[in-house]
C-alpha cells in the first residue's frame, strides 16, 4: 500500500469523546481530514455541535452525543446512538478527561473520587462496550490520551490536582492490559501522552498573573515550546490507521522532549 493509502480513513466511524474542545478537537478534525465520519461526545453538546459544524465542511458525516463519563447510562446512549447512526464502530479515542485543583494535603475525596469515575472508570466502561462490538467486526482501533503527568509528579504551584496525575497512570497501564488481551481479536489499543499544550483547560496559565509559572514550564520543556493542533492530529490518524497495524500498547509523549529528560 501507499502511504496515503495507509493513512486513508475513508468509510471509517470513530467515536472521539470530549471532542468539543481542546486535544479532543484537535483529533476529531484530524479524523476528519482523513476522511472518517466522526461522533463528538462531551457533557456540554453545544460544544460538540459546534464541532460538527465545522467537520461537516470536510465533506463526511457527524453526530453530537451529549455523554458525561461518569454515568453508565451516558456511555451506553452514546454507544446506541452511534450504532444506530453509523451501524458500525471502527475507531474509539477516550479523550474525556477532568481535573480539580486543590493543595495537596487538603484535596477532597469527593473530588477525588469523581476524577476517577470519569478518567478510569468511564473509559474502561466505554471501552469494554466498544471492544465487543469491534470484536464482532473482526477489529478496530482504540486511543487512549493519557498525559505527561501519567508517568511523574507535577509541582504544586502549577499543577495543584493530585489526583488527575494518577488517573492517567491508570489509563496507560489499562492501555497495556487492554493491547494484550484484546490483540486476539484484531483490536489495536494504544496511548498518546500530551505534554504542555495550549487548550482552553490550560488557559488559565497564560494570564498574565501567571507568566512566572508559564516560564518556568516552558523553559523546562527541551523545545522551549507548548504543543497545538497540528502538532497531535496526524499521530491520532497514524494510530487510527492501518498504517500502525504492529504497533499495539504503545505509549507515545508527544511532550517537546520532556519527558526525555
């Protein structure tokens, strides 16, 4: 096959899940662009219309979902009604993800135990129902966004959410457990680990209050850079490819080289 044939996503479903914005955005149109039909989920669906919207102008066919990760009934409407739409689910990247801050000694469990509701427990949930249906299929393909923070700590000044940091070591080990177990039917389970990049959930760290912590964070990245769109989009279409057909429990930093260090 050509390259561009490899990388081609023509007739492809994917279900991308906080799609509305930020990474989550970036990858739905990268699917796009490679010629998938993409369902946008996220608890806001004004967000993920929004989305569509725009994706539609690429010439293939999108779905909003409004689906909050945490309930159980969210992600199964989410699976109907993708099934009902499309009959068929090729590609599943779990992007929804949330985070609060709070210091560390003070962090409250309810807190605690909602970040894992929806970063561990709803993506293990949604993954679990999509596997089934991809083992049907005879295979698919499923990318899981873990982050820099999945694999070391995070200063207090800067990253104040203790919890968030754990999840996402959970999400790259389920990533692993998931690529074995699942290899036997043809479905490819992989991970991509974001370092510093500009989304509206960072936003915050770019007001000019905060120029001091962005500097240092900033300057600690060997590329002396933050991450944007095009800099993720085209490893999410490699992954969701056939072009990555050996490769399976991958845990890929795109992190400007921090994680090198």
């Amino acid at each position: 096959m050509k390259v561009s044939e490899m990388l081609d996503l023509k007739g492809k479903v994917a279900i991308v899940t906080g799609g509305g914005r930020g990474i989550g955005k970036y990858i739905a149109t990268g699917l796009a662009e490679a010629g998938a039909d993409v369902v946008i989920a996220s608890r806001k669906v004004q967000n993920c219309e929004k989305v569509c919207d725009e994706l539609r102008a690429l010439g293939g066919k999108t779905l909003a979902v409004k689906c909050d990760m945490a309930s159980d009934d969210d992600i199964k409407g989410l699976v109907d009604s993708t099934m009902k739409e499309f009959g068929k689910i090729d590609i599943l990247v779990n992007n929804a993800g949330i985070t609060w801050g709070a210091p560390t000694l003070q962090f409250p469990l309810d807190k605690w135990d909602k970040i894992f509701a929806v970063n561990v427990r709803g993506v293990w949930v949604l993954s679990q129902a999509v596997a089934n249906i991809m083992k049907e299929q005879g295979g698919g393909k499923m990318i899981n966004i873990s982050s820099i923070f999945g694999s070391r700590g995070s200063i207090e000044e800067g990253h104040p959410a203790v919890a968030y940091n754990s999840t996402k070591a959970a999400v790259e080990v389920l990533t692993k457990n998931l690529a074995v177990k699942l290899a036997r039917y043809k479905i490819y389970v992989n991970c991509i680990a974001p370092g510093f990049f500009r989304t509206d959930m960072m936003e915050y760290i770019f007001k000019p209050e905060m120029k001091a912590i962005l500097d240092i964070m900033i300057g600690q990245i060997p590329l002396n850079m933050y991450g944007e769109e095009d800099h993720i989009k085209a490893l999410a279409v490699y992954l969701a490819s056939p072009a990555s057909n050996f490769v399976t429990g991958a845990v890929i930093p795109v992190d400007g080289g921090l994680g090198a260090m």
